[in-house]
C-alpha cells in the first residue's frame, strides 16, 4: 500500500533520482582516474535510466547475472563490452552470456575455470584476489578472493583450460574511507604479474574493483586522493602497462537519490520517540541491517519546524529490526501525514527492496536530464 500525498504530489514510498547528479559523479571518477576504464557495478542501482545516461557518457558495466546482461542490451551495450565478475555463475548464465557476447570472466577456484572452459571455450578470465579491508562503512569482503600464489596457480590453470589470462581483479570494501587501501592490494597484484612473466603469462588487464565513497553525514576523502594513491601504487608495483578499470556503484549514485516517505506513526516508548515511515530495512534500506545502522542517511522532513526532537526512524513492518536509523533530529511537533526525506539514498535501497509483510517498495522517479525525466515501477 502507498501513502497519497498533497494533489499533484506522488505516493509514497519512492526514490528521485536526479540524473544530472548522476552524471556529475560519473564526471568527477573520469576526472580523478581519466586512465582507467569505468565499469558501473549495476548490482548498486539498475534503473534504465541510469544505465542509458551512464551509457550515454561513455560508461561501461559490471554484471553479476544474465537478467542484468539483458537490461544492458536492451538499451544497446554490446555484451562484448561488459565484465562478468561474478566470481561464481551458474554454468547456464556463463553459456548464455557467451553466447550473447560477453567475452571476460571472473573466478577465483577450479571449479569455476572448469566451467567457464566447458561454456566459454577461449573465453578471457581475470582472478579474484582477496583484501583485507580497512576502514570500510560497509565490510563486503571475505567471500570472494583468494591469496597471490592461489591467482597465480589459477591464472596458470585458465591457460592449460585454453582460456585466456586476461587479469586480476579484487575488491576493497564497499564505502571505503581510507584512499590507501589499494595500495597493498596492488602490490600483491604486482607481484603475481612479475611471477608469471618467467612462464610467458603477460596479463592484460588490472581491475581495481569499487569501494569509492558516497558522502552520508560526514565528509569523506575526495575522488582525487583515492586517484592518487592508485595511480602511486600502479607505477610503484605494476611491471608494465595493463588496462585499468574500476567499477564504481555507490560513488555514482547515492548521493543523486533521496528517498520521500509518509509518517505513518509517532509514538513515545520506554522514553524514546519513534516515527513509523512508510519505508524501512525490508523494503528500501536492507544496508541499515547490514551496517548495524552505520551508514548516516541525512534526513529531514516537511514540517521544518525550528524545535527539534530526536527520533527513532523505523519502518512499516512488524519487525522489531526494521529501523533505519536512531535519535534523529526532526521537527519536534512531527505527525502522521508529514512526509521525511532521506538523502544519499541511491544506492542499494530500490535494488534490494522487498515486499516482506506485503509493504509496496519504492517507485522511481527521475529528475533532470531532459529526455529521461518521468517515473517508473521500481522493478523497471
């Protein structure tokens, strides 16, 4: 169920999404790293609109399934040009993919060389490495990668398969607030590039992976520092030149997206007073579960009344987990009907969303960029 709003406003729950924001951050990565390749990770936020935008500018895309393949060749991306780094596919979507045309493949095990070889024959596979983050808002590492001798071992396997040894790649934590936590992941990379000259392995590609920051309630290093220390690593480490790539997702949308909700509730418990939204964990923020509610969402509301009041925001459901964020300042005389707006919220929230205990999730609506502005269901 959706909350109606004043005449001419749309229900609620929904995320707008300013596209021109959208294309700003897309910008600023171009600008900080112009020598590496942009693959948008499309797991962060797949709206069409987004995609052709990003498409538009000379972007390119990061897949983890054939469902996320067929938007981008819906909008005319060639599969060719997309990374498949799901470092684990069903051998289904590996063939579907080939056979669309993507030609480049992650793993980080035998089983997953063996598959891609038997569905994907000569197709080009670059390897996972895993990292140790540090400092990352939203810890996402430990179940892809594994260590430098490891993804020399399998790089060496892709080639007795008949694949092509085309990379490495590795991932150092989403929200990552540090801009030297590359380095160490780049050293190791350089290290395997430097072991498997001796047998005629020369890799092609170095990918970087995402991890680069959006601004939630606090400053974050700027794009040009994380540059900086990448760019310092790969001439310090790397043997000899390689395509760069990263694969941003929160960077380039988060802070275009701000979710407009309802109260649907208020109420005072145990001293504390709390604001039901039409939106919550389960259907719009399942990162405030994942971070243990680390990530500070800015919020106000449309009261904008000058006496605050701290509130518990949570959600529609019947679920004592689903809350969004604690002791936050809104208008002091806050009531059912008033709407709340929550910023920096592009970015895994309509992805994620789901319909536990029957809530709608959010609709999208888009703004600015002329020839996309409108809206559509949140599972366009």
């Amino acid at each position: 169920m959706t909350m109606s709003g004043p005449a001419g406003e749309p229900a609620t729950p929904y995320l707008r999404v300013d596209l021109d924001g959208v294309g700003r951050a897309y910008r600023a990565m171009r600008d900080a790293l112009p020598e590496a390749r942009v693959h948008y990770a499309m797991k962060c936020n797949p709206a069409r609109p987004i995609l052709s935008l990003l498409r538009g500018m000379g972007g390119s895309f990061e897949i983890a399934s054939v469902a996320e393949l067929r938007e981008l060749t819906a909008i005319g991306v060639p599969a060719a040009d997309v990374l498949f780094s799901n470092p684990v596919k069903m051998p289904a979507q590996i063939r579907q993919a080939w056979v669309a045309g993507v030609r480049r493949f992650a793993a980080d095990s035998d089983a997953e060389l063996d598959k891609i070889a038997a569905m994907a024959p000569g197709a080009s596979v670059y390897v996972r490495l895993a990292t140790t983050a540090a400092r990352s808002a939203v810890p996402s590492e430990g179940k892809f990668g594994v260590d430098p001798d490891e993804v020399a071992r399998l790089l060496r396997g892709a080639r007795a398969r008949g694949l092509r040894t085309y990379g490495i790649t590795f991932h150092v934590g989403s929200q990552m607030t540090d801009p030297s936590a590359w380095a160490a992941a780049i050293e190791r990379c350089g290290a395997v590039m430097n072991d498997l000259r001796g047998e005629d392995i020369r890799l092609t590609m170095l990918n970087v992976g995402g991890g680069f920051p959006a601004r939630y309630d606090r400053d974050v290093p700027d794009l040009t520092m994380y540059a900086k220390h990448i760019r310092t690593a790969i001439e310090r480490y790397v043997p000899y030149p390689v395509e760069l790539v990263v694969e941003p997702g929160r960077a380039l949308v988060a802070e275009a997206g701000v979710m407009v909700a309802t109260v649907i509730g208020v109420a005072r418990r145990g001293g504390s007073r709390w604001a039901h939204l039409d939106v919550g964990a389960f259907n719009g923020f399942m990162e405030s579960l994942e971070t243990q509610n680390a990530l500070g969402y800015p919020v106000r509301d449309s009261r904008n009344s000058p006496r605050l009041d701290l509130f518990h925001l949570t959600g529609p459901s019947c679920d004592s987990q689903d809350t969004l964020r604690y002791d936050v300042p809104l208008s002091a005389d806050l009531e059912v009907g008033d709407r709340v707006y929550i910023q920096v919220a592009g970015a895994y929230t309509t992805a994620y969303a789901s319909r536990f205990n029957g809530f709608d999730v959010p609709g999208l609506r888009f703004v600015g960029s002329g020839a996309f502005v409108g809206s559509e269901d949140a599972a366009a």
